[in-house]
C-alpha cells in the first residue's frame, strides 16, 4: 500500500514538473514577428542577457524562421549587442533592450497594413516608474508615475488613446508579490506592444 501511494505521488510530482517545463519553454518561445521579448533572451532568468544568450536567441530565431520560409530581413543592419550594452558592462537590461528596440522600430517607420507599427513606442522605461530607484516598482509608484506621464503628455498636446484600457497594476504583477521587476515590466510591455495595446 505504501509503495503505491509512492509510485502515485512519484507520478504526480513527475508529471507537475513536465507540466512547469513546457509552460515555461513556451513562454520563452520568441515570436516569428516583431520585437523578441526579454524572457526569451534571458534564458537562465537573472534578469539580465550576456552575450551569448543573445547572440543564441537571434540565431534561434532566424534558423526558426528560415526553416518556415520567411528569411529575416534586415539582418545585416540589426543592432549589436555591443551598441545595445550602452553602459558597456557586459550585459543587457531590460531597459536596454527596450531602447535598442525603440531604436530599431523608429529606423524602420511603420508598418503598413492594420498592424499600428509605431504604436507603442513612446513607452516609458522601467526607471521612470521606479521613482525611489530601489529596482521595484509597488503600486503606489505606478499609479503616481503613471497620473504624471498623463498630465505630461496631456500638457504637451498629446493626451493618451484608450485609457480605459490600460493594463493594471496586478495584470502586470505576474508572481503577484505586491511590487513590480524590471522583467516584469519590461515582459508586459513587449506584449502590449505585440497586440498594439497601450502601455502603462
């Protein structure tokens, strides 16, 4: 009897932990269009991407793609690593590949056809929500940040589109901790960017 209630346990724990594996590779599994979220660079989680860990994902990327029969294009002129590591220490931040991309979208223009391409881009950094600079983000930061980057943005003559549709705090919050990583932050905005959807 307790060899079985063994065995079963044994089975189920097996199982929950296929279960996590493949939920976590689909998750990293980078898109076939449009910018490479953060998490499918950042193979071991560290909240940060070397070298080699973006120099894989882009290789992955284009023998996927390649494989279904639609070649990157503009390859050859794609950032570096190098000149995405603006502070030079040897990794990238969310921040960093955030701008990087920013970078890139406003180089190419945007798209045509339904797909918004240069919506979303105005998005703000992770350091502009982290006001006390303490690598979180709680909600009270959000929500102060936020208001202010609507004032600002309304003084200017640019008030912000489908407000009523931003994400929330807790939509952002994915480990539900009460506070915001600069991974998190930066995961959301690639999926909001994805969808054309508005950003914080």
């Amino acid at each position: 009897m307790n060899q079985k209630r063994l065995y079963q346990t044994l089975r189920a724990l097996t199982g929950a932990a296929i279960l996590s594996i493949a939920s976590t590779a689909v998750a990293q599994t980078p898109p076939p269009n449009g910018p490479v979220p953060f998490a499918s660079y950042d193979k071991n989680g560290d909240g940060f991407i070397s070298e080699a860990e973006f120099d894989a994902a882009r290789s992955q990327r284009m023998q996927e793609n390649a494989a279904q029969g639609r070649p990157m294009r503009g390859i050859a002129t794609a950032p570096s690593f190098a000149s995405l590591d603006t502070n030079h220490d040897g990794k990238l931040s969310p921040d960093e590949l955030l701008a990087g991309q920013r970078a890139q979208q406003a180089q190419r223009g945007p798209r045509g056809g339904g797909g918004g391409g240069g919506r979303g881009w105005n998005a703000p950094s992770f350091a502009e929500f982290d006001l006390d600079h303490d690598q979180a983000i709680t909600a009270s930061e959000f929500e102060q940040a936020r208001n202010q980057r609507i004032a600002e943005r309304a003084k200017a003559g640019y008030p912000m589109r489908n407000l009523g549709n931003t994400p929330r705090f807790e939509d952002i919050d994915t480990d539900h901790d009460g506070k915001l990583t600069a991974t998190e932050f930066a995961a959301h905005q690639m999926q909001w960017r994805q969808r054309g959807g508005p950003t914080p």
